[in-house]
C-alpha cells in the first residue's frame, strides 16, 4: 500500500503531547486538578529520577552542586524544547524563567501537566541538595506569556511562605 501523502499536521511529537494533554484532561474532569497533579506527580519524580542518574553518569559525579542543578534544569528542559533560563541564584534558590513549554500549546488550560516540571526539578534538587520546594509562580498552563518557577533550597520563611511542593533526600 502507497502512503498517504495528506498534510493534517500529525507526527509522533504532536500525537504525544495531544495524548499526554487528553490524558491529563481526562484526570482533571475526573479526579478533579488536585488529585490530576498528583498522579502525574508520580510520573514526575519517576522522570527526575532517571534524568538525576542520567546526569550523575554523564558528569561522572557522585553528587551536584547548587550551580550544576542549576545548569542541569536549563539543559534538561532545552533537550525537549523548553526555554528556561536562569533569573538568579543563591544559596537560598534557583529562579527560572522560561518562554517555551516543552509541550507547546498542549499545555494551555491544563495545568496539572506543570506537575512534570515541579517534580523533575524538585527530585534532582532534593536529591543533590538535600532539599527544594518547587514554586510554580506563573505558568503558561494558566495563560501566562511565560512561567516563573522558583526552587528554594533551604527550607526557611521564605520557602515556607511560597505555594508549592516540598522535595527531600530519599
């Protein structure tokens, strides 16, 4: 059989997304957007997990510094096209904004799908840092022109005045 040659916009990256972003829908008519963000959660630190270790191997290290998580967040979210960069940093916390959702428009109206981003970050924070609580400031889920996500890495005031999930050493 001849393949089609149709032009409707469809390849593995758009069909991916568009499952992804149903699926998370689908959990959030459902479940409601609490429970929705914690199933994909779970998704989320299985990811961070593996992205920690990929980058520990890589770097032949053990453990990353404040300035390394940082860079691995950036380099990350750059591989699946995102577009986080780096606001400020200190001992207290990574900043980042970011102008480019990795998954693009699907991401628009459901933001249970930031759940990816809260998580990948705070494990591979936690895990090399000891700590992160991830605060999702604005999101392009939400209608934003772009996300502010800050990760604090102490958990003092200002960590426990933020909105947002806590991260720890496992």
């Amino acid at each position: 059989m001849e393949k089609m040659s149709v032009d409707i916009g469809l390849e593995r990256d758009v069909f991916l997304r568009t499952l992804i972003r149903h699926l998370a829908g689908t959990l959030e008519e459902v479940v409601g957007l609490q429970e929705a963000s914690g199933f994909i959660s779970v998704v989320g630190q299985r990811m961070g997990e593996e992205m920690n270790a990929s980058y520990r191997r890589a770097l032949a290290l053990p453990q990353l510094s404040r300035e390394q998580v940082a860079d691995v967040l950036v380099d990350l979210k750059a591989r699946i096209q995102g577009d986080f960069f780096i606001l400020e940093q200190d001992d207290e916390k990574i900043v980042l904004g970011n102008r480019a959702c990795p998954f693009a428009e699907k991401v628009i109206g459901r933001p249970s799908m930031c759940m990816m981003t809260s998580n990948v970050f705070g494990v591979i924070a936690a895990e090399n840092l000891g700590y992160a609580k991830v605060s999702l400031e604005r999101t392009i889920a939400e209608g934003h022109s772009g996300c502010r996500v800050v990760v604090y890495l102490k958990p003092g005031a200002a960590a426990q005045a933020a909105s947002g999930r806590e991260y720890v050493r496992t």
